[in-house]
C-alpha cells in the first residue's frame, strides 16, 4: 500500500518509525493520565475512621488480633470461596501479597466470611482446600463475626487501615488488574505518613 501510494518504499522505514514512535507517545500519554487519575481517586477517598478490634483465628488455630498489628499498613479483605469477584481479585491479591510479604510494616489478611455450608470445621476444611488448590500463600483468617462489625454490604470488601489503626481507604468489589496499582499506591502513601 505504501509503495503504490507514494510509488517507492523509500521512505517507507521513516515513516514506519514515525507511527511508531507516534504509538509509543500515545501510550505513554494514556498510561500517564490513568495513574493521574489513580492518584486523585486515592486522594479523594482517603479517611481515617477507627478500625474495630478484633482477634480471629488463622487457619491453624493461631489467635491474630488486629491491634498487635498497630504501627503496621494493614488490609483486612473480606471473602467467600463462592463469591466470583473475590476469585477474580485473588491473583492480584496474591501479587501484592508477594510484593510486601518481606516488609514487616505491612500485613494483609483475607478474612474468610459468609460461607454458605455449616459448620465450623467444614468451612474451615473448605477454606484450606480452595487456597491450596490455588496455591495462594496469604494468611486467612476464618471470620463469623467482624464482617457484620465493619457494616460489610458486600464481598470482596477491603479495608486499608494506617498505622495509627485507623480505616484510611475501603475498596469495594474487583475493579480488575488496576487493583493492584490502586493497593500499592494506598499502601505506599500510608507507609510514608
């Protein structure tokens, strides 16, 4: 099409490189206005509302209280294995969770809620059985309680809380792979203040 529109290829690589670069340029813009938009929805949404305490059990029985956990960014995720969004979420979940599992002034926590079968140690079986399959490495902590506490509406729901302990962001439902841009930026900003 080049060669019979300008009647030789000879410029052909000029022009190529031009689109290019033209390509490159637009991706650059688009990618830098989307984490400006990223940026001013963090903003926006940031509060600091008092976190409820509480002490949950982990999959192996271990007691995690929430305040021993003050001085740390921690995310509380609230989840069910049937709930589609929250396995949509959890690969993300787990990428973030793998970039700060060796900083010791964050934690995440997937609080295991709203089963739909009976019985504590079948919903506890149930949860070992859906991580392992999935090989997801985040502590779970099996919850009855803490969501109602936490007026959770929906899952996945997730609480941000600063170091002070105090709910800095709420991320409701699964807003796709910029979840994690949005986790880490939240966490970033809290751990700098």
């Amino acid at each position: 099409a080049y060669t019979g529109r300008d009647g030789s290829d000879k410029n052909y690589s000029e022009a190529l490189n031009a689109k290019k670069q033209a390509f490159e340029d637009a991706i650059t813009k688009a990618g830098k206005e989307h984490a400006s938009e990223i940026e001013k929805k963090i903003k926006e949404e940031r509060t600091s509302k008092p976190s409820i305490d509480f002490t949950l059990p982990d999959m192996s029985g271990a007691p995690v209280t929430l305040s021993a956990l003050k001085g740390k960014v921690v995310v509380l995720d609230f989840w069910a294995t049937w709930c589609g969004p929250c396995k949509q979420a959890f690969p993300y979940l787990q990428y973030v969770y793998e970039t700060y599992r060796s900083n010791d002034n964050v934690k995440i926590l997937a609080l295991n809620t709203w089963e739909r079968i009976k019985g504590a140690d079948a919903i506890l079986e149930n949860a070992k059985k859906f991580m392992e399959a999935h090989k997801y490495t985040f502590p779970v902590l099996m919850d009855n309680d803490v969501v109602s506490q936490y007026n959770v509406e929906g899952i996945p729901t997730q609480f941000v809380l600063d170091k002070k302990g105090n709910i800095a962001y709420t991320n409701v439902g699964f807003e796709g792979p910029q979840m994690v841009e949005i986790m880490k930026r939240q966490i970033e900003g809290l751990l700098k203040e």
